[in-house]
C-alpha cells in the first residue's frame, strides 16, 4: 500500500472535526470529502464540482504553507535561463 501527502483538508476551517465520520466531512461535502480532494489530486483552493461555492480555508499560516507547497506547479528546464 502506497500513502501520498496528506490532504490540506485536515488545516481547513471548514473541516467537520467528528473524528468517527468515514469518510471525513466538510460544511462543502456534508456527506464525505470526494476523493480526488482526499487524495490530493485536485486542489480545492480552487472551485470543484458540488462544493457549493466554499473552498479551503486554512487554519493559520502553516497550512496555508502546506497547501501552497502541495499544489506548487513543478519547475520547467525553461526556468531561470
């Protein structure tokens, strides 16, 4: 089993802190995070299908951080020349 980098759901002010829900809700997904977002293969900074208009907020600045960091566009051979 492989594991990625953690979803910035878990530092957003939007999280449902129930820890026993499964999967993890949201106040924009009540009935479960989609798993793209979990999975962190799309950035919810940014608007998704069914969220309702609330994206990620972070928590404080180190998740702010964090997410900047996860989503950041890799660099290209181009760059810096």
């Amino acid at each position: 089993m492989t594991t990625g980098p953690a979803p910035i759901c878990m530092w957003c002010t939007h999280l449902r802190q129930d820890k026993t829900d499964w999967p993890p809700a949201c106040d924009a997904y009540p009935h479960g995070i989609p798993e793209p977002i979990m999975d962190s293969d799309v950035d919810h900074r940014q608007p998704y299908d069914g969220d309702g208009g609330i994206q990620f907020e972070p928590v404080d600045a180190a998740a702010a951080d964090y997410a900047e960091l996860l989503f950041r566009e890799p660099a290209t051979a181009d760059e810096g020349d």
